[in-house]
C-alpha cells in the first residue's frame, strides 16, 4: 500500500516545485489506472488489505484549485482521496509560500470542503496554522494539533482520523500528541528512506512535484535503484521547503492555557 501527496492542481501557473497542471495530474493518473493501480480511500487503506498496486492519494494544505481543478478530474475517474486542511487559513489566502510578489494561493471554503465530502473526498487535519510543530512550545502543539481537528469535525459531523505534519517535521513529543489527542494515523514525506511504515505516526508518503513524468511515478512506486534516487531527490525537495516555515509569519496564539 503506497501513498501519493499533491498539493498545487492548476489552472494557473505556478512556479513552486509542488505544482502541476491539470493535463499533468489527469494524465498520471489515467497511466497509473492502465498499468494496473487501484485507487482506494486512506480509511479503506487501513481496514483491509489489498494487493501490491493499492494506492491512496491525499493532498497538503487544502487550496481552492482542488475543487476547481483535481476535483473533476477525480470524479471523472472515479477516484477518492484525502484533503489536509489548514483550518486557520479556509476560505483565506496561504501566508507561508514564495510567490514573487503575487498574493498566496487561495484555501478551500467550507461551502467546497462539504461538497466535496459527498462525493469521495475526506478531510484530515494539517494543523491550524501550518507552522513547524518541531520549533512550537509545547502548549502550543497542543493547540495546533486539537484545535484543527475540533474544528473539521465540528464542521463536518465525523470523526478526523488522520493528520499530516506541516513541512513532514514531527518530533517523539508530536507524535505522543497526536495519538493523545485521537488521531489514528500521521503522515509525513520521505521520513526515513523505509517503506514498512511500520510507526502509525510516521507514515511515508511520497511526494509528486512539477517536473514528475508518468515513468518517473513508476519508478517511485516500484522501488529498486532508480526509485532510491527518487527518493533522494524528494527529500532534498522536502528539505528545501523548509525555508519557508523560517520566513513565513509567525501565528499569534494570544495567551493560552
């Protein structure tokens, strides 16, 4: 059971490494779909078994362009897949990336995130804020961690089962909360270079970025030689992008308990 994670779907161009064009993403999977790949939901992913060619496809950060762009592509192909939302930032413009003078891509609204809840696509948690949870006071992961999760299911009327680690940073203390707090499952990107993702609260996902070819896919998810360089490359990406949780505004918590 293998993991993909987008975060930029098109339609307007985009300069960052995550981003693809809808022609992109369509295209990757339609290929996958013909070499045999079957597209399951993370919650049937840990319910069940399934064959070597299982995958699940989930998406960072929440923007709009998931509705408007990714989102007839899935219908069209009949595919479900999970959300990370910034619960802070829905319905708002993202703080946190470099876009050259230009305004921050624009976050789901909830009016979008309950439509697409009806038709195959489930929502976790990517904190509140979308800070580095590592360099957080501890009552502060906590708030970043429980309240994101009160709020979707608030929203949503469900349980949140899964989190994804802003910037894939975590720590034994974040990890410790996030089961506190009942999360079922955390992920993360390129944690370790291993595959078992035998820790629930490390799980490996693996990152598709703008320069990403149907066979470069393949390779990542068949494993071997060229798969290790791949996995090389993501995480040097992964590392990079920590640059921006330097830069980016701070979140201002007020006083907390």
């Amino acid at each position: 059971m293998q993991i993909l994670a987008y975060h930029k779907i098109g339609p307007k161009f985009d300069l960052s490494v995550v981003y693809q064009s809808q022609k992109q993403f369509s295209g990757q999977l339609k290929f996958l779909q013909a070499e045999g790949y079957r597209f399951v939901s993370l919650e049937e992913a840990f319910q069940k078994s399934f064959p070597e060619k299982a995958l699940a496809l989930t998406f960072d950060d929440g923007y709009e362009n998931i509705y408007t762009t990714a989102f007839p592509v899935l219908q069209e192909l009949d595919i479900p897949a999970t959300a990370f939302m910034v619960t802070g930032f829905v319905g708002k413009y993202n703080s946190w990336d470099f876009n050259f003078g230009r305004k921050g891509l624009k976050h789901l609204s909830w009016e979008q995130i309950k439509e697409m809840a009806k038709d195959g696509i489930s929502f976790g948690s990517h904190t509140v804020n979308h800070p580095d949870l590592t360099k957080l006071d501890k009552k502060y992961v906590d708030y970043e961690l429980k309240t994101s999760k009160e709020i979707l299911e608030d929203k949503l009327g469900q349980e949140v089962k899964f989190l994804s680690y802003p910037f894939g940073k975590y720590n034994s203390f974040i990890k410790a909360r996030a089961c506190e707090f009942g999360y079922k499952k955390a992920f993360t990107l390129y944690s370790d270079g291993s595959s078992n993702n035998s820790d629930s609260y490390a799980i490996k996902r693996i990152g598709v970025y703008r320069f990403d070819t149907p066979l470069s896919l393949k390779i990542k998810l068949e494993g071997g030689f060229w798969c290790r360089l791949e996995d090389l490359k993501g995480n040097l990406i992964n590392r990079l992008s920590y640059g921006t949780s330097i830069v980016k505004p701070k979140p201002k918590y007020g006083t907390l308990n």
